[in-house]
C-alpha cells in the first residue's frame, strides 16, 4: 500500500506537469515573429503569381490549416485531437502527415540516443567507481576529462568530432544519415552505410554522458570508499574487482536519480547533435520545422519528447521508490 501511495502521489505531479506542458506547447510556437502561410505561400508561388492569386492561396491556406478561427478555438481543437493522436497536417510539406513524418525520423534518432544512453550510463559509473576506489593519477585524470567533456557543450563536441575525424582525418562522412544516391532499405549495404553516417553524432552523445556519469559516481563513491565494510572487505583480501562491485552497488542509487534528469539533457543535446551532422532524426525535423514556423510538427515533436522526459522521470521516481523502502517510510511519516 505504501509503494502505491508513492506511485499514485507522483502519477498526479506528473500529470499535473503534463496539462501544464500541453498548454505550453500549443502557446509557445505562436510566440514566433511572422505568418506560417506567408513563409509556405513565399516558397511555393516565388512572385510568380499575381496578387488575387496569392490571395486566394492564401485564404484556402488559412482555412486548411484551421487559422481563421480564434485563438482559443484553436487551442481546444489541438487538445481534442492530440488526445485522439491525431497531430494534423504539416504547414511546410502538405499534405503530409505529422505523424508520418515523425513515424521516419524517430527510429533514426532513438538509435542514436538509446545506445549513448545506456552504454553511457554504464561505462561512466564503472569508470568513477573505479577511479574514487583507486584514487592517485587515475582518479586525477578521469576527473579532469570528465569535468571537461560534461562542461563542454554538445553541440561544441560534435563540432570537434566532426572537422577531426571527418574533415581533417576523413575517416567518417561529414554528415547526414546515409550516402547521397542511397536510399533506406534492408540490406547489409546500406547498414554499414548508415553506421559509418551514425558512429560521429553518437560518439559525441557517449562521451559527454559518461563524462556527467563518471563525475557523479565518483563523488559517491568517494565516501563509499572509506566506509566500514570496503576496509573489512580488504582486510580479508578480496579482489579489488569484488570491491568495485560493492562500492558501484552502494552509490548506484543516486545515480539512478540522476539518470531521469541526465536523460531529459540528453534528449535536448541530441536535437543539437543531429542538427550538427544533419542527421535525419527528431532533431533536424524540429529545426527545419521551426524555420518555417511549422507548428503542427514543432507541437508534435516538442510534445514527444516532453512525454519521453516524463516518463523517464516517473519510472526513475516509482524505481527508486521501490528499491529505497526510506521513502515510502518518509510519506507514511508525512500522513
């Protein structure tokens, strides 16, 4: 009962946060100077058309797309559908479907991210267990490049990779997700294709995450390293391998806290990547969308990746609740 009083109570935050972001996001696009149907029509027609034309194009436009209605009418249209699933037809490229569109980038970016953020998690918290437990020259220098790589900015980093390893050392294409002349298919090909084109952004997601990784560890495992049972543990000779174990169990749990809040950074920071290496995910369609002040797709994806943050928070919330029983005890305490 009191982990489902702990589930319950942080279900009504999150959902509270949910209705809030929901508003946000129908409001917050309309923020942006300027006329979607004055930025479609001036990159359809060019001027070549005379003006009752353009008037006319742009009426139909305006009607189309549900922009002569108020403002408030507007936004109870956009609640009800997004509740149905129903995210609209993009400005920029009508008649397609925000949906399908999201439907093609999305597997591209949850490649990209999902490996960066596991193995990033993983490899980071052995690496600041490791160097708090071995301390000396290696704990100096693992601190030092992590400090380095989680203060540097993620879109500074894929700038480096990419005059490095693509420009200076042309060892990796320079961008994009596949080679100009291909196209997506399932073949062995074009995989290796599209893994020389994904290796560079990816790299540059792993590095800073284990870097923030490695520096939270360490800072845990720091006073774990002094605790009673690592000296007993030592004492009795056991290998430091069977120590490290017992050190990154002990101060895994406020990593795994941090993990929520590292996740929602690097959602944000791989929209920034791919724009980088214009690599055809999330990122890159957002960006393209907010040019032309698309704001089906900009609501579409800026809602997708606030549902993606939640939940990764509310998951990371219920787990820690379930492992910590000092928690559920706490709001027992507080009823």
């Amino acid at each position: 009962m009191a982990l489902l009083r702990h589930i319950l109570s942080k279900l009504g935050w999150y959902a509270a946060a949910f209705a809030a972001a929901l508003a946000l996001n129908f409001f917050l696009p309309r923020l942006l100077p300027g006329n979607p149907v004055d930025t479609l029509i001036g990159q359809a027609l060019r001027g070549h058309a005379s003006s009752e034309t353009k008037q006319r194009v742009y009426e139909t436009y305006v009607a189309e797309f549900g922009l002569d209605q108020g403002l408030w009418s507007q936004f109870l249209t956009y609640i009800g559908k997004t509740l149905q699933g129903d995210f609209g037809t993009s400005f920029s490229r009508y008649p397609a479907e925000v949906a399908t569109m999201i439907g093609d980038a999305l597997p591209w970016t949850i490649a990209l991210q999902l490996p960066a953020v596991l193995l990033g998690w993983i490899i980071g918290n052995l690496v600041g267990a490791v160097a708090a437990y071995r301390r000396g020259g290696f704990d100096r220098s693992v601190y030092l490049s992590s400090l380095f790589l989680t203060a540097a900015p993620y879109y500074c980093l894929a700038v480096l990779l990419l005059y490095g390893l693509a420009v200076a050392l042309p060892l990796f294409p320079t961008g994009g997700g596949w080679s100009f002349g291909n196209s997506p298919e399932w073949s062995a090909m074009f995989a290796v294709d599209a893994v020389s084109h994904w290796f560079l952004p990816f790299l540059s997601l792993l590095l800073v995450f284990i870097g923030g990784q490695a520096i939270g560890m360490r800072s845990m495992a720091v006073y774990e390293v002094d605790a009673d049972y690592v000296r007993f543990a030592e004492s009795f000779g056991l290998p430091d391998r069977k120590i490290v174990g017992y050190i990154f169990r002990n101060g895994m749990l406020p990593q795994i806290t941090g993990l929520a809040l590292a996740i929602g950074t690097l959602v944000g920071g791989a929209l920034l990547t791919e724009i980088v290496f214009s690599y055809p995910g999330i990122g890159t369609l957002l960006y393209d969308a907010i040019l032309n002040k698309d704001y089906p797709v900009i609501q579409a994806v800026t809602l997708l990746v606030l549902i993606v943050v939640l939940v990764a928070n509310f998951l990371v919330d219920v787990l820690y609740g379930l492992i910590d029983p000092r928690i559920r005890a706490a709001e027992r305490g507080e009823r």
